[in-house]
C-alpha cells in the first residue's frame, strides 16, 4: 500500500502526487471502511426494517399487495385502547422477572462454583452450555408436556405425594412460572458461562491477599467477586432485559389447543405473541401489529436508557471509590 | 497462581438461513411436457393422505416429473407459510394446500392463483364445494376432501353404562337432536362418573357448522355479537360441558392423552379426524364409530389444492392438480388417512362404499361418511373474519371450562374481543 514511497525519485510528480492522495485516503477513509461491514450489515437487518416497520404503522397494510390507505396514528390509537396490549404487557413484564432474576442468581452460583478449582473443568463449562444448544422449539414441545394440566409429568408427581395438582395452562402465575422455567432452563449456562468469564478477568492476588487477611469463601465472593464483576454483570442484565422483553417461542408454543396463542383469558400472553396474533390472524391486520412493534421497541429504548443511567451511577461510584 | 487473564469477548453474529425450495433450473415458460425433467412441489399439512406410492403413480405416468411433498404440522403452520410467501412473492410450493376455514382469506387475492378450470374437472364437485374454491369467477382450487361428521365412541366405556356396543345400538341411543346427545351423555356420567365428551369447544363446532350464516352475512357483514343462535349455542354447550365435559381443549397434549385414557367416551368426528385419534390413542383398541350426528348432520373442514402464479412450472402443476383430486386419487387418500372426497363421483366408487378402517375395528367408514355427507343440508357460510371470530369464542368456552368466569361474564368478554376485531 505504501511501498511506492520508498521509490520516490522514479516516479513522476503527478504519480507522487497521485500515490499520495491514495495514502491520504487510505489513512482517512480506510477505518471507516473496516468498520462499515457491521453498520452496512445493521442498516439492512436493522435499521430498514425498523424504519419500514414506523411506515407500515402508519397505514393500513395490506400485505401482499404491499400497499394501503395512510391512517395517521389510529393504529397506535387502537392497540392502547385494547386490554389485551395492556395484559400483554403486565405478562411481558412479569414473565421477565420470574425468569430474569432466578436466572441470573443461579448463573452467579454457578459460575462462582465453575471459578473454583474443581475437577474436569472443561466438563462442567461444556455441560451447563448443553441447554443452550437445544433448539428452543423442541423446550417448548418438551416443557408444554411436562407442565400438561392432567396428564403432565409434574402434575402426576404433585398429587403422587398428595399435594393438589397446579393449573400450569389455567392460572396467570403458574402459566408464566412454567414459562419462566423454560427460559431460564435455556439461558441460564449461556449466561453462567460469561459471567465465569467476568470472573476469570478478576485479579487472583486481591483473593490472596483477602485471604491473608482472613476473609472466608462468602466474605470474597460478596466483597470481591461481585463489585469485581460489575460490567459484566451490567452487560448480562441488559441482553437478558432486552431478550426477556421480546420473548416469542416460549409463550407462542405452551399451548398448542386454540390458533389464538397466549391462553384464553391471556393468561401468558405476551407483547410479541399479541403482535403475531392482531398480524396473522385478524386477517391480516399489518398496520397495527407494526404499530405494537414499535410501541415494543420504544419500551425497550425506556428500559434501555434506565439501564445505562443505573450504569451511569455505578461507573462514578467506583470512580470515587477509586480516587 | 495465574495472573490476571483477559478474556476477549467474541460477538457471534447469527446468520439466518433462508429455505428456498428449489424448483428445477427449467424455463418459466415451461409446459412440463414431452421429456423435459421437471420437479414439482407439493405442499400439504396434517395428513392428506398423499402417500409416497400415490405420488409416485404420477410419475410413472410423466417420467420427466418428480414430486416433492412438503408437509406443515398444521393449518395454521400452512397458513402463515403461504401468506409469507404469498407476500414475498416467492418460495412457494407449485401446489399449495388450503384449508376450507381460511380460504375465503386467500380468495382475497384471487390474480395470485391460476384458474384450474377445465373439461377434466367440470362438474367434479357439488355446488357448494365449487362455490368455496371460486373467486372473481375463477376456479382457484380444486376440492381435495369434505369433513363430514360423525360420532366416535369408546365401545368399552358405553357398554359399561349400559349404552350399547355395536355401532347401530350405540347410534339408536343417541339418535336425534343435541339434547338427545346430551341425555345419553347424562345417563353415562350417573353410571360412570366420568365424562361424556372431550370439550365444549369441541362440540361448539359442531353446532357452528349447521348454520348458513353463523358469525357473518352472506356480504361479509359480522353479525356473531347479535345473531341469537351464537349465544343460545354458547349458553347451551355451555350448560351440557358443566356436567358432560373431560374439559380437555382440542389440540393439547391432555386431549391427546385423554384420548387414550379413555377419559372421555365420545367425540364429534369428522372424516379427517379418523387419523387424528389413531395417531394420538395407537394402543387404544376400543374406539369406533356410530353412524349418526346430531340434529342430522354437517361438514367440518375440508381444504382445497391451488396453484400460485408465482410457481415456475404452473401448466404442469395444474396438470398435476388435476390428477391429484380426480375421485380415483382421493379414494386412495381416504383409505391413508381418513380425508373424505368431495368428488361426487367417489361416493357410488365401489372403491369407496366398501372400504373398512381395522383400527376402527374395522368399520365400515366408506358407508359411514358418505351416508353422513348426503346429511349435510347447510353450506355455512365462512368469510374473512370467520377465524379470528371462531378464535374470540373458543377463547370464551375455554374461560367457562376452566373454571376462570361465569357464563354470561365470558360471553360479555367474546363481544368485546369480536368487536375489538373489526
């Protein structure tokens, strides 16, 4: 690239000056150039349809002929004045927390377990990934069974102890417990295994020296290990926020028995299931499942934005802490 | 110990595959005559019946064709697949399934599909089944199968309660109307203690589908929250599931269970349904089938073959089509998996009249179903709002079941989810 410097004499100066615009650009232009596929790749999978999602809202879409009367905002007008939106958003929000903070406890436990020195270590890393790698469609089928209301696994040892059996498909806490289960079963050594990460980052001499002076196992891991962990923690906090507000599979796939997913008095309901619903079903009601779509992302920007004023705090505690 | 080691976090970006079926290298204009080599795709949900052996009689006929079945597990599988791609404007098979229930849909968009009119299939089907796959006055699709319903009975379980065994006593007690249905069910929940059907869902679409215009005008017009005979059907199915119902909704794993446990004795059984329960009870060596239905008889289900404009192959798929609901192929389905035709000229079929199911301990489901067809007296009609509407009222029988609102609380809500449609 900028070997035609070492030659300067041979060329002439309208080459020179031509090479040398060439390096000009190189060194300007080139860094943009090697960053551009990721914002190339977002503008198409991202950005476009974000933007084109905002217009169908607007309008009355039809969706195969790809055109449709302009409807101002009755779209959103319409979806704020359904109690299902309004359920479907309490579920959402619900079925996030049942899932999320059990979630990440059980990852911290496990992997504050795998940060120890145990035996066949790679074993244990690989095994807590293995839920992962499950296809979330064949948890679904697998999960739905388990938590069937009369003939399910769980209910068939509930009353074998003489214990009543639970309405996993009937009642709204149990319905998105059972949910929740299946999420955390999928997520929970995905997320183990970057916090393990986070903690493998951590100095090994404040262990010692924590040590030395006389601080046991529970006194490091709360002491040490956890404001240690901070970013990382924040990072897995904000990927399972923005996840857990878009779940789909799970809820979409708990109950096969009515076209209408999400329970018959939306007892598991979820924002992305109530768009899939008004979208195909309703005869192809495009516009307003747009126009949940970005009520949706906009709940996300909110949550987002809490997210990084709480990051925000922490990061000039530790500043001052630091000082 | 080690010292401080920095793991780098890798930013795994997911690629979605996209599933394109491939549908040949030939020209669009081709005619899938002569010798050209073709290959076709089929696509289908649940079980038509449409057999690997079936499939290949068809190319023994055209050498130069192959068949490739694509099979979604279920209508509504299908029917988000062909709108997808009905809105992409590509990737669909050459020949699509639909199902009765949301055809009226995709007759919105009747320029999408060819018109599969011809000598070969003229007067095929009865009016009302020719008037489904019609659209701007176009043939769109061609009929494959009718749902005509009939009743299915543990014979174990009703003998216990004194009901009868074989098909012709059991179908001499429950003879007549719903409320005959319902009697006989009283008479086997005193003697038993367990239930008589699986749902009230289930048994709702047996009466939803006697009514010329249920949920909607022959215009489209909605009526289901003002039609009286919507509510009288609710508060009724209603009334006979507090005491008759398994409370087990259609499609989950509890129905598929309960069919095999026997905790329901009977259900509504439209031809296609024949499978279902083989496929759901396979150790069960009790159920069969009384030739009779309430209040005389009605169709439910029943789907149609198109071919989309967008194929590559279309004069070879329409011949295809074609062949594939002549009565001789749809027998053949028939006897596969229960798909009863709606080509008239099967029902006099020798083929047909005579055939048996050995899991049905060999009833007679020839006779059976085509007695149950000639029953049918009203074509319900069955517009663009019909399966949501049907999903709000399902909804609303299930809250009831469940235990989770009253009656009239439910209803109140189904009004307000229908009109929340519009």
């Amino acid at each position: 690239m900028t070997t035609t410097t070492l030659r300067p004499t041979e060329r002439s100066p309208r080459r020179i000056a031509f090479s040398q615009t060439l390096s000009r650009w190189d060194i300007k232009l080139s860094p943009y150039l090697y960053i551009s596929p990721f914002f190339i790749l977002f503008a198409i999978v991202g950005l476009f349809p974000l933007i084109y999602t905002g217009y169908i809202s607007l309008l009355d879409w039809d969706p195969i002929r790809h055109s449709g009367k302009f409807m101002g905002l009755d779209n959103f007008a319409w979806v704020l004045g359904q109690t299902q939106f309004w359920l479907a958003l309490r579920n959402t929000i619900s079925i996030f927390l049942l899932s999320a903070v059990p979630q990440l406890i059980i990852a911290l436990a496990i992997a504050a377990v795998l940060d120890s020195n145990i035996r066949a270590k790679t074993f244990w890393r690989m095994g807590v990934l293995l839920p992962y790698i499950v296809m979330p469609v064949a948890v679904a089928l697998i999960f739905s069974k388990l938590f069937s209301n009369d003939y399910g696994l769980i209910n068939t040892l509930l009353s074998d102890i003489g214990l009543p059996k639970v309405g996993w498909h009937t009642d709204v806490i149990p319905s998105q417990i059972a949910i929740a289960t299946m999420v955390n079963f999928r997520w929970t050594g995905y997320n183990a295994l970057i916090l393990l990460a986070g903690m493998q980052a951590i100095p090994r001499d404040l262990y010692e020296s924590a040590a030395i002076d006389g601080a046991g196992r529970f006194r490091r891991f709360f002491s040490i290990t956890i404001p240690q962990l901070r970013p990382t923690l924040i990072f897995v906090i904000i990927t399972a926020t923005i996840g857990g507000l878009q779940i789909f599979d799970e809820p979409q796939l708990f109950d096969s028995s009515s076209t209408v997913a999400g329970g018959a008095s939306q007892q598991w309901l979820t924002l992305t299931v109530y768009l899939h619903n008004v979208g195909w079903y309703q005869n192809g009601k495009y516009g307003r499942a747009a126009a949940i779509a970005w009520l949706l992302f906009l709940l996300i920007v909110v949550i987002g934005l809490i997210n990084l004023a709480i990051t925000r705090r922490i990061a000039n505690n530790d500043a001052r802490r630091n000082r | 110990m080690s010292t401080s080691r920095r793991t780098i976090a890798a930013a795994v970006a997911g690629a979605a595959a996209l599933a394109l079926i491939a549908t040949g290298c030939a020209p669009a204009a081709s005619t899938g005559g002569d010798d050209e080599k073709i290959t076709l795709t089929l696509g289908t949900f649940n079980n038509f019946g449409y057999s690997d052996e079936l499939l290949a009689e068809y190319t023994a006929l055209h050498p130069n064709v192959t068949i490739k079945q694509n099979i979604a597990k279920t209508s509504d599988d299908a029917q988000t697949n062909l709108f997808t791609k009905l809105a992409a404007g590509s990737g669909l098979s050459d020949v699509e399934a639909v199902d009765g229930d949301w055809m009226p849909k995709v007759k919105q968009y009747s320029d999408l599909f060819v018109d599969l009119a011809s000598d070969d299939n003229a007067g095929r089907y009865s009016d009302w089944k020719t008037a489904g796959g019609t659209a701007d006055g176009k043939l769109i699709g061609l009929g494959t199968d009718i749902g005509p319903e009939a009743i299915c009975y543990r014979a174990d379980l009703l003998s216990a309660a004194g009901l009868g065994t074989t098909p012709d006593e059991v179908a001499a007690n429950i003879a007549g109307d719903w409320d005959a249905y319902y009697a006989a069910g009283e008479k086997y929940t005193a003697a038993t203690g367990k239930a008589w059907f699986d749902s009230a869902g289930a048994t709702f679409q047996g009466l939803a589908n006697q009514y010329q215009n249920f949920y909607e005008k022959d215009d489209g017009t909605v009526i289901a929250t003002e039609n009286p005979d919507v509510k009288a059907a609710f508060e009724s199915v209603l009334g006979a599931s507090s005491t008759l119902s398994a409370h087990l909704q259609e499609w989950t794993d509890d129905w598929a269970a309960g069919m095999a446990n026997g905790s329901f004795a009977t259900m509504l059984c439209p031809a296609w349904m024949l499978g279902v329960i083989q496929g759901d009870s396979p150790d069960a060596t009790d159920w069969n089938i009384a030739n009779v239905f309430p209040d005389g008889g009605g169709n439910w289900g029943g789907s149609y073959l198109l071919v989309p404009t967008q194929g590559k192959h279309t004069e070879a798929a329409k011949e295809f089509t074609d062949w594939l609901t002549a009565p001789e192929q749809q027998i053949s389905a028939f006897k596969t998996a229960g798909t009863f035709p709606s080509q008239i000229a099967a029902y006099d079929d020798p083929a047909l009249t005579g055939a048996t199911n050995e899991f049905f301990n060999d009833a007679p489901i020839g006779t059976i179903f085509a007695d149950r067809a000639n029953a049918v007296t009203v074509t319900p009609f069955k517009g663009i709002n019909y399966g949501a509407i049907m999903g709000a009222v399902q909804n609303g029988l299930t809250r009831v079941e469940q235990g989770q609102q009253s009656v009239d609380d439910s209803w109140t809500q189904v009004i307000a989810d229908i009109k929340a449609l519009g």
